[in-house]
C-alpha cells in the first residue's frame, strides 16, 4: 500500500471515531506483521486449499445427513419478486461489494433446521441477509442479526444491505460495527443461536475470533456456517478443534462453504 493509500485509510478511520477500537487493531496488526508472517500467511492458504480440496463433498450428503430434502429450488424460483427487485436494487448501487455466500444452501438449512435466532457476520449488499430473511418469514418465526464494517474508503455505508427489501426488516437488525466489537452485541441481543453465517473478515486471526464466539453462542445441534474457507487454515483448524461432523461443500471451482454441526 502506497503512503497516500495509507494516509487516506487513516483519514477514513479517523472521520468515524466509531471505528477507532477497529484502527487501533488494525495499526498494531501492521506492526507485528513481519516477512515471516507473510510467508504464514501464503502456507496457510495452500494449507487451506489443499484441506478443502480433500473434504469437498456435494450438498446433498450434508442436507441427507440432517435428513432434509436434497433438492435445492433456487430462491429465484421460490421467491422470484424479491429476487427481482433485490437484483434492481444492487444494480442501482454505485459501488462493487463483496459478493454473496452460498445462498441455496443458507436458505435450504434455514428452512428445513426451522431456525428462529441466526447472527451473520458480513453484509455488503445482503444476499444472504435476503435469503434468512426470506426464510425466517417462510418459517413464520425468527430474528436475524447482522454485523458489517463497510471496507475502509469504499463510502459504502448508505448501499449496505440493500438487497434487502422494507418489507423483510421488521425482523433484522444490522450492527454497523466491526465483528470485534459487533458480534458480541449481536449474540447478546439474540441469546442462544441456532444457526450463525461467518463471512466477513477472512483473516485468519478474525475468523478464529469470530467462530470462537459463534460457537459458544449455538445451541447443540446448532450449524455454523463459513464462506471461503478455503482462503486459509483457519476453518480446517477449528473443525479439528471442536472436533465435530464438519462438511466443505463447492460453491466455484476452488471455492468452498464450510458447515459445522456443533
Ligand atoms: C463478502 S462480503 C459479505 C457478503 C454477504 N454475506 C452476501 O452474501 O451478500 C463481506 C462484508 O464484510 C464486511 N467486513 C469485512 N471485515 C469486517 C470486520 N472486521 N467486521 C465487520 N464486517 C467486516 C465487508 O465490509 C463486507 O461488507
């Protein structure tokens, strides 16, 4: 990163003092970070990848282990007017988020487990915020809540979520924190989870943060789930610690969902 890059960032950081817990993290991050924790770093993703690569199984062996339906309708076709207006409303977004998780997958587990207390962790413009909603209100019961720091610089915060239509968010709250600070506000307000979705910081420091947390949150039999696994160890060393069914299901090639029955 250049020094006007860098400056610039400060200077976004230093206009939301929301966010001075997250620039403080971030400053003594870059201290520590060293030519050997860059190599890490690059072990670490073909550690990931290589474990993924191992573990890939189709979804319905996850959805037929759980004894749930293994046809996956897409959710265009089951709910193909919010589909459409939450296609209009990302096109009419001027800036390029972060794209969406495994979404037949999210909604299929959320429907079959009847799930009524989900967190997620990363929002950008709400595909999978969509695809819980969408099948909380099809369950007919249930609370989401979401926690997103808009990337540094990106002047995104107004266009966060807006997939997501008026007429879903009576039962979402968004946490507009970053997951430090977030997800224990968001866990506390939903209490016991059946389900929580990671996919937000893909550090592996921040994910291990993050599953840590949501794992003690879930109920037994609860799922968490956790989008590109693959982009370091850190899923792969959780799954060994806790020791429990795991399954990495494809979403393109060389790119993974993770879901961990607690
Ligand atoms: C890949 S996108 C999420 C995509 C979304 N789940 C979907 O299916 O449409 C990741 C989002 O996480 C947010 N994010 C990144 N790091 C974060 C952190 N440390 N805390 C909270 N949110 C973060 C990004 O700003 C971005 O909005």
């Amino acid at each position: 990163m250049s020094v006007a890059s860098k400056v610039a960032t400060l200077a976004w950081y230093l206009r939301r003092p929301s966010l001075y817990g997250e620039l403080f993290r971030r400053v003594r991050a870059m201290r520590v970070s060293t030519s050997n924790s860059v190599e890490k770093a690059k072990r670490e993703k073909v550690e990931g990848q290589r474990w993924c690569e191992q573990q890939v199984v189709p979804a319905a062996r996850l959805l037929e282990s759980l004894q749930l339906p293994t046809a996956t309708p897409a959710i265009e076709t089951l709910h193909p007017t919010e589909w459409a207006e939450a296609h209009a409303a990302v096109n009419a977004c001027p800036v390029k988020m972060g794209g969406p998780a495994n979404l037949e997958v999210l909604y299929h587990l959320c429907r079959g487990m009847k799930v009524e207390r989900v967190v997620e962790t990363g929002v950008a413009n709400g595909w999978s915020t969509l695809a819980v909603l969408l099948a909380l209100r099809a369950n007919g019961e249930g609370r989401l809540a979401s926690v997103d720091m808009p990337y540094a610089k990106m002047n995104n915060e107004a266009w966060v979520g807006c997939a997501v239509p008026q007429a879903l968010r009576d039962r979402w709250t968004l946490i507009r924190k970053p997951d430090r600070d977030g997800l224990p506000e968001a866990i506390a307000a939903l209490g016991t989870l059946d389900l929580a979705h990671y996919d937000s910081d893909k550090s592996y420091e921040d994910r291990m943060f993050g599953y840590h947390l949501l794992w003690a949150a879930l109920r037994p039999g609860g799922l968490l789930l956790s989008d590109d696994i693959e982009d370091n160890s850190a899923y792969a060393d959780f799954a060994k610690e806790v020791s429990r069914p795991t399954w990495v299901l494809p979403k393109k090639p060389g790119n993974y969902a993770g879901v961990l029955i607690k």
